[in-house]
C-alpha cells in the first residue's frame, strides 16, 4: 500500500476516526484505525463492536491495499507534522510515514482480525445538520448518567412523517424537542432509542456538513442507526429496552402561573444565590408582584437571596429547584427571555420554553420540565 495526502486532510479525517476508539479496548486491535487505500480515496476506519466511524478523503494511491495500525498514535502523529504533503507506504509489518524530513516507522496490527464493519442502513431521510445539533444538544441535557439504568441514558428518536420528535429523562427533568426533516416517504414512522454520548459527539461533528442523512436500520438489522454526511459515515447499536411510555402527558395541559424572565440576568442570579446551596438542597423561587426572589441557605449556614424583575401572570408561588437542573434548562434555550408556567398543584414542576420577547409566546419545537425539590416548612 502506498498512497499521499495532504497533513491538514489527513489530520482531520484521522482525528475524526480516532475519536471513537475505546480507552480500553476488549481486544487490542480494536485500538487500530483501518486505511484503505484504492481508486483515488483513502478510508479511515474505527469500530469497537458498538459504534463505527469511517470517512473517505482523495487522496494520490500509487499503490492500493489495507493497513491497521495503533489510531491513537496516528492521530498524535497527523497532529504534529509540519504543513506539508504525508506519504504512507506500507508492507505487511510496518507502516513507513513520512512528511518533509520526518519520518515514522509504525508496527502494524493484524487487520485479518479486525471486525468487519457495519454498513449504514438505508437511508430513512436527510435533516440540516445545524439544526440537528443543536436539537440533539438541547435534549441531551436532561439525559441520564447512570449506566445501571441504560434506557434512561439515551436519546429517544420518534419519527413521524416530516417531523422528528428527540427526547431525553433522567426522571427527574424531561427535554423534548421537534425538529422538520425530510424523509424518504411522506408516511414513514420509525422510533430509536440512541446513547446520548454517541449521538451528542456524532451530531456535533456533522453539524458543518449540510444535509445530513439519518438511516434507521429496517428489517436487514433494526438495532442500528446510521449517520452521514461531508464524506463521514458513523453508525450505532440502540439501547434495547422501553423507554418512559406516554411521555407526553408529563406535559401539564392546565397552567395557574406564568413567568417571563430575561435569561442572562436568571442564569447569573442562580449561579450567585447557589454558591451557599449544599448538595441535594435546592435553590427557592418565589414569583409575584412583578419580581422573582431567588433564595438559597438556610438556619445558621450561609445564606442568599436575590430579587429580579418578571412578569408573573396568575397567583403568586414558591418552589425550589436543583440548580444544576434549572440552570441546565435555562441554558440549553438560546433565546433572550425564558417563559416559565406552573400548575397550581402541591409539587409545581416548571415547563421551560424559550421566547423572544416578555410579550411573545413559546414555540412548541423545545420544552423542557423539571420536578421541584420540597421545600421544608
């Protein structure tokens, strides 16, 4: 094998590939990045029995062929050579790399032990990558951490004709946000539950690619899914469980209470008033008479409190928060004012949506709510 590219390209597809390799591999050729090289294109690979990575760049191949060698290594390697064009010549137990007087000798591994990799399924329809990033990000903020509970760990994907519904739950916040796409056929229904983790880094790094193309695998192999865009391709095995059912009747249809804040100004008040908050006690919040008065500490430990002026329509209330939760909502908005509505019952979860304007009205596309913490008497 023996092919030519440019340092930036090379740099960029291996440190994309590279970014999905395990730490600790079960099998040590799981910690190789795969070269194939022929035809004008050069492919890097990864897969690690969960998730795959793989782009395609041109490149100048003298000679064709496969190669596996340490991805990590590579990756440091293609970060550190100088601006100019990088050679690869390979035989069956090394990999010579050189670029202007540098120069890299890499033992390869056996890539007749290496995995064969999933093909991405069919394509289920094209979505704008920013626009999927950014839905993607939004939700994610309210997924679980807690490996023991692997359901509550992924991203929901539910499509239903030209709308995609993603959602996320720890069970004590739920994030739900609907996004238009354009599917293959006007009729399709699909429903995957995806690792946020993977979803998250894949979204992020194809967000710049325009289009970008989701592919839900279908009766050939219904635990994947398929990302792909500007030349990358990276599929994922789905979370196999039940995810939370009726979701969306955690959504209060009847609200007493109504509060519009500038978002900037409530951000910086709750990260101030939390200082004084220990762990697992929340951050109090009273709304009427045209402010909110945000408290944290209590007795003889530390104490804050802060007012800011909102717009409250309905009866004035007070609950309380993980700051952390509230702050996460809050931020995941990018608008300038926050609309904050109350049911009127004892434990008042807050349904998050952003607004452009204290006048405005929220859009359905991104809501977010969060179960209160009792207040002691």
């Amino acid at each position: 094998m023996k092919f030519r590219l440019e340092r930036d390209v090379l740099a960029d597809a291996v440190a994309w590939t590279a970014r999905t390799l395990p730490s600790r591999p079960t099998v040590p050729v799981l910690a190789g990045l795969r070269l194939d090289a022929s035809d004008g294109t050069v492919t890097f690979s990864s897969f690690d029995y969960e998730v795959s990575g793989r782009v395609s760049v041109e490149g100048e191949v003298a000679d064709p062929g496969t190669a596996l060698i340490s991805g990590k290594l590579l990756a440091d390697i293609a970060r550190s050579l100088p601006a100019k064009p990088v050679e690869f010549s390979a035989d069956s137990s090394k990999v010579v790399i050189t670029c202007g007087s540098a120069r890299f000798t890499l033992v390869t591994l056996p890539v007749e032990e290496y995995p064969e990799l999933p093909q991405l399924p069919s394509a289920s329809g094209t979505v704008d990558g920013t626009t999927f990033a950014e839905a993607v990000g939004q939700v994610a903020v309210a997924a679980g951490r807690d490996d023991m509970l692997p359901t509550l760990t992924g991203i929901r994907i539910e499509i239903d004709g030209e709308t995609v519904t993603l959602g996320a739950t720890d069970r004590y916040r739920l994030a739900v946000r609907e996004i238009t796409w354009n599917p293959v056929r006007p009729d399709l229904t699909g429903v995957a539950l995806v690792p946020a983790r993977t979803l998250v880094d894949a979204a992020k790094t194809l967000a710049s690619a325009g289009d970008v193309t989701l592919a839900l695998g279908g009766e050939s192999d219904d635990s994947l899914i398929g990302l792909a865009g500007g030349g990358r391709h990276t599929t994922s095995r789905l979370i196999d469980g039940e995810w939370v059912p009726n979701y969306r009747r955690l959504f209060p249809t009847e609200i007493a209470t109504v509060a519009r804040i500038e978002i900037d100004s409530l951000v910086d008040s709750v990260k101030r008033v939390a200082l004084v908050a220990e762990r697992n006690t929340p951050v109090r919040l009273a709304f009427g008479d045209g402010q909110l008065v945000l408290e944290a500490g209590s007795g003889e430990d530390a104490q804050a409190s802060e007012a800011l002026p909102a717009q409250v329509d309905g009866p004035g209330i007070a609950t309380g928060f993980n700051p952390s939760y509230l702050l996460d909502g809050l931020q995941a908005l990018g608008t300038p004012f926050v609309h904050m509505s109350f049911t009127d019952t004892p434990m008042k979860p807050v349904v998050i949506q952003g607004i452009d304007s204290l006048e405005g009205e929220p859009s359905s596309g991104y809501r977010y709510l969060a179960m209160p913490i009792r207040l002691s008497s």
